[in-house]
C-alpha cells in the first residue's frame, strides 16, 4: 500500500475530507511524519465487560519502522499489545490488534486523528461495531462504571421473580458462571428464576468442527443454573447465525440433513431432562416482508433453506423431541407481533402444525424501544398463536432507551457508527419504566399462554445492546425504576410512586465539603430528612458514614431553620437524620408546628442501621452504625439529652439549650429535670449564644452539674438564634464539625479546637471556651 492509499484508508475511517488537500499536491513527495504523535497516550475503552485502559506508545520513525505497543489493564487482566500495520502521518495514526477468542481470530482497527492536545481514537471491530474515546497525554482517573452512583435510587422490597411466579417464570439470559463477578452472580441468582444460555449453547461456540465439540462453558452453565434452582432454556439449534460453514460444505442434502441430526441429538441428547426447552429454530422467516410475502411464510434466504427447503424446520422439531421428548419446543423470532412478519409466522406455524412437527410454543424474542413499543400488536399475537394451541413466551426481552430496536444486531450507534454510552436521563429512565409496566400487564393478562419473560442479559453492561440501557438493572448493578414498576404491576400496586424517584434538594451549593450534599428523604422512615453527600459511591469498606440524629429549634416539625448547618456537615462525609418530612424544608406550613418526639430520633437510628446491613439499600455498608451523636437546638437540644442513655449514643451537642430548673409547661418540650443529666455517658458538648441566649445560665448549671463525663461549654455571643442561617451555617458548623471530628471520626487534630490552654477557641476573640473531666494529657 503506497502512503497516499493509506492517508486515504485512515480518512475514510476518520470520514474527514482531508483526503483533498493530499490530492492536489500527487506529485510531492510525503512529507516525512513529525513527531507530534509520539510518545504516551491514555485511552479508556468502555465495553460491556468492563473498563480497557490502554497505555500507548506511539514511535513515529517514518512509515517502515513505525511502532505502536500498549499497556492494556482491564478486569481480570493486564496484556501488553504489539500493534501491527501501524501507519502514522503529521496527525493521524491507523494500526491493528490481532487477538484470539476462543477459537477465532478477532481484528481490532484503529484508528486515530489529532485535535488539539487530544487524540480522537476510534476502534472497529470487523465492520460493525466501532467505539470512539480522546486519548489523552495524562494519565486517566479510572472510573469503573460498577461504582458509578444510580441517577435514580431505587428500592426493591419485592423481588421481581417472587412477584412473577404465579403467573410465568422470569428469566435472564447470560453465559454465567464464567467472567461474571461474584457480585453478578448472586444478582443474578437473587432474581432471576429461569436462565438462557446467551451464546454458549450456539453453534459455533459448541460445535465449531464437525468432529469438536467445546461442552465446557455450557456444562458450567447447567450445572451454576442447577445450584441455584433456576430452570435452564436451551438457545439455540438451527439457525442462519453464529452457525459454523461445515455445516453446509459439499452439496449433498442427505449429509447436510445427517449433521442437523447429529448436533441436535448430541446437544438436546446430553441435556435431556435438564433443560426445560429448547428454541429449535431461531428466526428463519425474512425481514424484508409486504402484503404478497404476508400470505407466505416468507423464509430468509438462509443456508439451512438452501441446502434442505421449507422442510428444514419440521425436521429440525423432530429431531429434538427425539432426543428429548419432554422438552417444551419452540419457534423463535424477532418482530414477528407486527405486520407482514407476523401474517407470515402464522403461515409458517399452521404449516408446522399441520405436518405433525413437534412445535409447542413460540418465542417472541422481545428486542423492543422504549417510546415505540407495539403493545397493541404484542397482544394480538399473543392471542393469535394461543389460538394455535401454542404457547408463547417473551424470550429475549430488552427495552432500549435510545438507538435502533430489534432485528438481528443490536444497534445502539450514533451517526457515525460507533457506540456511544450517554446516560439515561431521568425521562428516559421513566419512560423505560412505564413501558415495562404497561408490556407486563400485558403479560400477566394472558398468564395462561405465557411461560416465560426473560430478559436479554443482566444488567446494562452485560447486554447485547450496550449504550443503549435497555435492562432493568443499570451497569453497577443497582436497580433501575423499571424494575419497581414491573413488581408494582405484577402485584397491583400503585407503581407512580415507586418510579418517582425521592426528591432531592440541594441547599446552597451543596457544602463547602468533599462530598456535595443533597436533603432528602426515604419512603420507609416517614417524618425524617435525610442530608448526605449526594453520590455515596466513595463510601463503603473503609470510608463510612458516621450518623447526626438531630432535634429542631421549638422541637418543630422541620429542619428548615438547620438546612444550611446540617447540609454543610452532612457534604463533610456525614449522615444527617433530622425530624421533619422533606417537603417542609420548601413548603413550610401548618404542619411544620406538629409536635415531634425524641423517641423519632431512636427510630430513625434502628432504621439506619437496618439499611445499613439490607443488601440492596442504598446505605448498605455505607454507614458507620457505632459513631452516632445526638444533637438538637433549643427545644431540640433536650430532645438529644433525653436519648443520650440509649448505649449507641456515642456523644451528645446540645445547641442553645439546657435544662430547666423547673420542668417546662410547654407541652411540646421534653420535660427534663437536672437529674436526667446523668443520661449523658459519653462526652457531651453546648454551643451556646452567649449570656444574651435565653438558655445560657440553664446550660451553665448543666455544665456545672456534670461530673461524670468529659465535657466542653462554648459560647459565641450570638444570642439563642444561634448561626444556623448563616452561610454553611456558620461559625457553629466549624465548631460543631470540629468536635464531630474528633469524637466519631477519631481525628485527634480536631481536638485542637478545645482541648489545651492555646485551644482555637480559648483564642479566637468572640468564642469563649470551659472544659472539664478530661484526663489532663
Ligand atoms: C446475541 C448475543 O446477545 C450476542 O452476545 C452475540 O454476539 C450475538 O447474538 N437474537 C437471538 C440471540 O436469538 O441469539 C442474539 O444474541 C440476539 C438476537
């Protein structure tokens, strides 16, 4: 290849028209390749087995010793890639990737074009599928999309195949056990019921040679199904697809008919009584349709046609209840609810019917588009083939967000054609829910005919249609609001409220902390807001939450005085448990006056630490269940010294408050006496405003009185309203998280604020500061 047909090679691919410039000049010589691409670049590649970071090496010595090699790091494993036909001009770079899979050699070309101080790069695997990404010179910060936090927080209190299993069986389709976490294992096995092998049962990857077969990844498969009680659906036998050439060589129909025969019963044969059916033939009527090709059965041009005529299915039927006689056998299809496609499957079925073939039901594989999904079609065929005697079953259900729905590949490319994985938005993903919803009321409308929804992968990684969202749980396996509004359809409940997400309010900008912090609130613990940092992805095995339980000012119905305080502590990598329901931070009424209980505060703990060991709350293992403070202003504040006996109460702040010398007649407050002081054991501090706070001498004698524990008064002369409005809350939020700190994060340097005679506080000009019971250094 001369250099001109590669610059033009590598801008076809690039679809630039650069191509022009070289044109004009043909009788130049190349200009020889600058170094402008040379050195190190960092790609990430997102597929649907994980996160590729390719380190690479770029040697530009004119086009002969031109070198390409890679560091490549993906899940599970670490290679390093000698790059072949590399070709690199001033700024564009073309080479490939020769790799082996399983059998089969697999071409990745790339391809790459300067812009800026980036390298866009794109990869084509054979001519199909392409993926673009910037390469850059500095080294990527790895975000692995397992721990990319779900837009939309979804709780599951019924698993889907619980919800499902009077009516039909749920099922999934996947080549597990292999290369799938242990954490998508145990997903999968949660709530799935019924399983498919997505390839491994295929043609090619089981029988690739006429005399090879490759049982291993399919007797894997039955046997993980076996352990984990889900019934196994056999995919798929003969078919136009993912089928080996051998099949077919020589002319001869009789040899052709003798392997069909041979592979079905060795494969149905070895599985005989553990697989619950079989899709025999997969998809053998032709796309292309119209209202003459309606009244036929309208056969795809398919190798299987060629060498054995419209008989091939019928044999292929009988050869699999031979081998297998209970096995429950289907014709599979995409598209075949709607329009010509569908007049021609019942030509094709009667016809199969009539010919005595061992035909029981149909699969309606279910490749459909969120937005555009042909209920109304899906139901009449559903009855049509019911009246057929068959029996019908969704077997490779996935719902795209975006991109091209069914037909044999899975789309899900932008114009250009490469792949693309912009995230759903919060419409998209309502949307998705709402289809789901309304295809499984259909559904379970004609439970008597369904057999079995399964869906077309796990999670929206492990999917054929990858980009393109179509599952019920996202990539990091959390759930998505579909998955709700199938259970809550199933079990005829009101499915608004389950996909619409909680609500989730920033306040101001969301803390000047590490972590930007959201209000926000959870169906199960009515009457509390929740402040925490907005994505608890960082959280987890090591970095967790350590719980605030707060009582309000006049122990009102709302934090909506605190929200700036206790959002600033919370986007400090703390979680804030408040009295009062979320919308009275926006919507402050009536209600905002409702007289509230300490005993919340305690509720509200069991609750957290419940989500806290729950595998699929949002808080599981993100909350450090043994630092817990109760705090509270004013009336708020009595409202913490009254749980301060509670064993978890790690420490106490009590905020423009302390007791009464007389108990209060305010019904609503907390009627303490000096005694219940002794409720305090463990370190106790007061924020008070000064000798202007109407609570300051009743927190004075408090401080007084307690011998017991260590315990530290400050004041800032502010009166009782404190600094809560304040921006971030104010002084107080710096003091208070100090203390915070040091007593649930064990940060000693914190204790610098109060303890010592040159304390931060004994030396700022307007906080004044007692400390007493500590063991003195
Ligand atoms: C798809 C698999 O999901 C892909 O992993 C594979 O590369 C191609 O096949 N109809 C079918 C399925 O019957 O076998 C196809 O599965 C999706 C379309």
């Amino acid at each position: 290849m001369s250099l001109r047909t590669i610059i033009f090679a590598s801008c076809v691919l690039l679809g630039t028209a650069m191509v022009f410039g070289q044109e004009q000049t043909p009788t130049k010589e190349p200009t020889p390749a600058k170094t402008t691409l040379a050195g190190t670049w960092y790609a990430q590649f997102e597929t649907p087995f994980g996160m590729q970071t390719y380190q690479l090496q770029f040697t530009p010595e004119g086009d002969a010793a031109a070198k390409a090699t890679a560091h490549v790091e993906a899940e599970g494993e670490k290679r390093d890639v000698e790059f072949t036909e590399v070709k690199i001009t001033d700024d564009t770079i073309s080479f490939a990737e020769v790799r082996q899979f399983d059998q089969r050699e697999l071409r990745i070309e790339y391809s790459g074009k300067l812009k800026g101080n980036d390298l866009v790069l794109s990869r084509m695997f054979g001519n199909r599928n392409g993926q673009e990404v910037v390469a850059t010179r500095q080294v990527p910060k790895r975000q692995p999309t397992t721990e990319v936090a779900p837009l939309v927080e979804v709780k599951i209190d019924h698993l889907l195949k619980d919800a499902g299993k009077d009516f039909f069986l749920i099922g999934m389709a996947g080549d597990l056990p292999a290369r799938y976490s242990a954490e998508e294992l145990a997903l999968a096995a949660e709530h799935f019921a019924a399983i498919t092998p997505e390839n491994c049962m295929k043609p090619e990857r089981l029988h690739p040679q006429e005399n090879q077969w490759q049982f291993e990844r399919a007797d894997a498969l039955v046997e993980w199904a076996r352990q984990n009680q889900m019934t196994i659906h056999g995919h798929t036998l003969v078919w136009h697809a993912q089928t080996p050439g051998w099949f077919f060589e020589g002319d001869d129909k009789e040899v052709i008919k003798q392997r069909m025969k041979e592979h079905i019963h060795t494969l149905v044969g070895r599985y005989k009584g553990q697989l619950q059916s079989w899709d025999v033939v997969n998809e053998a009527i032709d796309d292309r349709g119209g209202p003459q090709a309606a009244k036929t059965e309208n056969l795809r041009n398919s190798k299987w046609l060629q060498a054995l005529g419209p008989e091939f299915l019928t044999l292929a039927f009988q050869y699999a209840h031979e081998a297998d006689p209970t096995a429950v056998l289907y014709y599979n299809d995409y598209n075949i609810e709607s329009g010509s496609k569908h007049e021609s499957s019942m030509v094709l079925l009667r016809r199969l019917l009539a010919d005595g073939a061992p035909i029981h039901a149909v699969g309606i594989q279910g490749h459909w588009r969120s937005g555009s999904v042909p209920f109304k079609e899906i139901e009449k065929a559903i009855t049509d083939y019911a009246s057929l005697g068959l029996k019908v079953s969704i077997t490779e259900l996935d719902v795209t967000i975006r991109g091209a729905s069914g037909g044999q590949f899975g789309g899900g490319f932008n114009r250009r054609g490469f792949r693309s994985a912009t995230p759903p938005s919060l419409e998209d993903l309502k949307q998705q829910a709402d289809d789901y919803a309304q295809l499984f009321a259909i559904f379970k409308k004609h439970q008597d005919v369904i057999e079995r929804v399964t869906f077309w992968g796990l999670n929206d990684r492990r999917t054929w249609r990858w980009g393109q969202h179509p599952l019920l749980f996202d990539a990091g396996n959390h759930p998505k609001p579909a998955y709700v509004a199938i259970v809550d359809e199933l079990e005829n409940r009101d499915s608004s409220k389950a996909t619409e997400p909680p609500q989730q309010i920033k306040i101001e900008d969301g803390g000047q902390g590490p972590f930007s912090a959201i209000a926000t609130e959870d169906a199960s613990l009515a009457g509390i807001t929740i402040y925490r940092p907005q994505d608890l992805s960082p959280f987890g095995r090591e970095a967790k939450l350590p719980i605030l339980l707060w009582g309000n000012g006049a122990c009102a119905n709302t934090t909506e005085e605190h929200k700036n305080f206790l959002s600033e502590i919370a986007s400090q990598g703390y979680i804030v448990l408040g009295i009062g329901p979320l919308d009275q931070l926006t919507d402050r009424n009536e209600a905002s006056r409702q007289r509230t209980q300490a005993k919340q505060l305690l509720t509200a703990l069991d609750w957290i630490i419940a989500e806290n060991e729950k595998a699929d709350s949002t808080y599981a293992g993100k909350i450090n269940t043994t630092k817990v403070a109760a705090m509270g202003m004013s009336c708020g504040g009595l409202q913490a010294i009254e749980i301060s006996s509670d064993p978890r109460i790690t420490t106490t702040i009590v905020c423009n408050s302390g007791i009464l010398a007389n108990p209060s007649q305010i019904p609503a407050m907390p009627s303490l006496q000096k005694e219940d002081l002794k409720k305090f054991h463990r370190p106790v501090l007061y924020i008070m405003g000064g000798p202007s706070d109407i609570a300051y001498n009743n927190a004075m004698d408090d401080f007084a009185r307690v011998d017991h524990v260590p315990i530290v008064m400050t004041n800032l002369d502010v009166g009782h309203g404190g600094t809560y409005r304040q921006p971030h809350g104010g002084e107080y939020s710096r003091v208070a998280l100090a203390w915070l700190d040091w007593q649930l994060k064990g940060k000693q340097a914190a204790s610098k604020m109060f303890l010592g005679e040159d304390s931060e506080l004994k030396q700022h000009d307007r906080w004044s500061i007692e400390v007493k019971n500590f063991d003195s250094p």
